[in-house]
C-alpha cells in the first residue's frame, strides 16, 4: 500500500518528535525511572518548542494553545525483561499536585476528539496521534514506546507523575517527584 500525504505527514511529525527528544536526552533529563525491569525517561518540553512543532502541521491555533498551556512531557519507555510482557495504560497513571490533588492524564482520544471539534484537518490529526504517548500498549522483551503527553498542571507549577504498569501477573507503580515545566 502506498504511503499517502497524510501518512508521510504524521511520520513526519513523529520524527521531528523524536529528534527533538533525543536532542534533549543529551542534557540531562528531568527523570529517568528505572525498576522492576521497566525504564521510564521523562522530560519536559518547552512551550515554544511545542507549540511551533504542532503550528508546523497547521492544527488550530485555539488547540495548540489549549495543548501546549499545560506541561508537555516528552516520555520515553522500555521493557528491560528478557521474558514478561510489560503492559502500560495511560488511564492508570496520575498527577498529583502540590496541594495534594490527585488528576488522571488525559489521553490522546480526548485530545483527537477536540482536535475534530475544531476542524483540524485529517493529516493534522494523524501527525498529532503518532507523537502522543499511546493510551495503551505491551511492551515485549527489549520494545519501547515514546511520545509527549500535557498533563493537568500549568507551567511553572511543581507536580508529581506517578507512573503505574504490569509486568506479567505483577502490577508495580513509581513516582517522579517534583517536576516542573517552565
């Protein structure tokens, strides 16, 4: 099947994702968690950063705004097991803030339903869903997975991500402490 504008556009995206991910993976990452055979690095994003990289694909500006107004976290993931499927579900991961508030992350389904609302176009969305974090995913020996994701928190505001996922029969959980977009 041949690749349409729409598919090279959204591969597009998720390169240029990746690249600005791995350029910020040389300096030092906001956290790296790394326990019961899953690695997790996290990194914030800039807002500018994110927001010309979205414009670039011409999504609405009232939806960038509304995306790139949070703290957008670029995540990168692996199963480090040699034999246990690790399984992860964004709908199981939390942030809390520093009042102590508890707020699910909203995932890229929500996200691609407001991108419609706002008659973005069909490549626009496509290149949007392929540099989100999936909602979910199983991870097999060596897989990893990677993508951005805006959390609940405004920028400049201290949170915590607490990060949940299974491996095998086995259901583990880590917190990132305070991070912070600026």
């Amino acid at each position: 099947m041949p690749l349409t504008k729409f598919a090279v556009g959204g591969f597009l995206l998720a390169a240029v994702a990746l690249l600005v991910f791995s350029r910020a993976m040389q300096a030092q990452p906001s956290a790296i968690v790394q326990r019961d055979g899953f690695r997790a690095v996290v990194e914030t994003m800039g807002h500018d950063q994110a927001a010309s990289l979205y414009a670039a694909r011409q999504l609405p500006v009232p939806f960038v705004e509304q995306y790139v107004g949070t703290c957008v976290l670029l995540v990168a993931m692996e199963n480090e097991l040699a034999d246990v499927t690790t399984s992860l579900r964004l709908a199981d991961w939390r942030v809390r803030t520093a009042g102590g508030g508890v707020q699910q992350i909203r995932g890229r389904r929500s996200w691609l339903a407001e991108l419609g609302r706002q008659g973005a176009s069909v490549a626009g969305r496509i290149a949007f869903e392929w540099a989100q974090v999936p909602e979910e995913v199983d991870l097999g020996a060596g897989d990893s997975v990677q993508g951005m994701l805006s959390v609940p928190v405004g920028r400049g505001a201290p949170f915590d991500l607490i990060l949940r996922w299974q491996s095998g029969i086995s259901g583990h959980e880590a917190t990132i402490n305070a991070i912070r977009c600026d």
